[in-house]
C-alpha cells in the first residue's frame, strides 16, 4: 500500500515538473517572439521616420534649387491694381499684373474650357500655380496633370490655345514650360510656388470667387 502511494506521488510530482517546464519553455518562446516584434515595429518605425524626414528636406532641396528654364519678372514692376477694364498683359499666360477683383477658384480646379485671365491672375496673386496647356498637348499628359491638380489646394488648370508651349506652369512673376506631365519640373514648381515666397497674399482665399459657368 505504501509502496503504491509512493508511487502515486512520484507520478504525480512528475507530471507537475512536466508541466512546469512546458510552461517555462513557453514563455520563453513568448519573451523571444515578443522581443523580434517589438524589434521589428522599432525598426520600422525608425525607418518610416527616417524616410518622411528624406521627404521633408527634398521637398526642402526642391524649394531652394533653381528650376531649369525657368523665366522671372520682377515682382515690384508687376502691378497689384483691382481693375474692371481689359488689361492686355506681356506675356502669355499672364504671371501678375493688375487683375479683376474677383478671383478664380483654385482648389484643386480644373477648367475644361479657357478662364478670364484677370480672374486668374488674382489666383496667382494668393499663391497659386496655375497649369496651362494648348491642343499640342498630349491627351495622357492633360489627364496626369489634372489629377494632380485636383489633388493640390492652391491650383488650377485650364487651356489656353496661344500659349507658346504645350504645357506650362505660372505663378507670381514665375513661369516654366515643361515637356511632359512626368517632366521632374512640374514637382519642382508646385513644390517651390504653391503658396511660396513669392506670393503676395499668402492664404488669401482659393475658394468662393469665380468658378466654371
């Protein structure tokens, strides 16, 4: 009898080493996998960091860096006048001058048909860009850069026939002629001119002026 019980215990002492050894490998299975996580999410997080502050100081490089092709007015010579009469501006499509007093939309608003360009100067006067293209325009460029309008608060896009090259970009005294919808350009300008320094209304409104008829 005592001989059973004995034995009784021994199994029983047995069974519970067994299982307190399953329990300790299975926490440090746990601890192993929990540390390869936590590593994983550090390292990501680390690399997602390090890669939105690379955005940041391109986007930093783009601003600074000078854009190829590039043509300029000086700023001050450019008039800031409300007008109601026609103003026949020097260049096409116009990059500021006096302007209607309304101005056009620019949220990310694309224009199917030619826009009034004193209404459009005014956009240009609170920091917009303004993408401009004629019929030598590719039709796959024209969608591109419409997407990317609609995208950008502080645009607008819209034809204009007798512009002298195919797509071009405007904003205050600034205006560049670009060859595609992926010419590296097209970041640059909106990168440096959207709401830039060259802006003489910054955050001046986008919204409740002149839309499409």
């Amino acid at each position: 009898m005592a001989s059973r019980n004995n034995d009784r215990r021994a199994r029983i002492e047995e069974m519970r080493r067994a299982e307190q050894s399953r329990e300790r490998r299975n926490r440090i299975i746990t601890i192993g996998i929990s540390a390869v996580v936590v590593a994983g999410l550090v390292g990501f997080g680390v690399f997602a960091l390090n890669k939105e502050s690379d955005k940041k100081e391109q986007k930093v490089a783009d601003a600074k860096a000078p854009i190829t092709g590039e043509k300029s007015w000086n700023a001050k010579k450019l008039g800031r006048t409300h007008v109601t009469k026609t103003v026949t501006y020097p260049m096409k499509p116009p990059v500021g001058g006096d302007h209607n007093q309304v101005w056009m939309n620019c949220n990310g608003d694309v224009y199917k048909e030619p826009i009034p360009d004193m209404n459009a100067v005014h956009s240009l006067e609170h920091g917009a860009v303004w993408v401009t293209y004629n019929d030598k325009a590719p039709a796959a460029d024209v969608t591109k850069l419409g997407e990317k309008v609609k995208k950008t608060p502080y645009t607008l896009m819209s034809p204009v026939k007798n512009q002298s090259g195919a797509i071009m970009l405007s904003a205050w005294g600034k205006q560049v002629t670009v060859d595609s919808a992926d010419d590296p350009r097209v970041n640059q300008f909106f990168t440096k001119y959207v709401q830039g320094t060259q802006t003489p209304e910054p955050g001046a409104a986008c919204t409740n002026g002149l839309g499409a008829k």
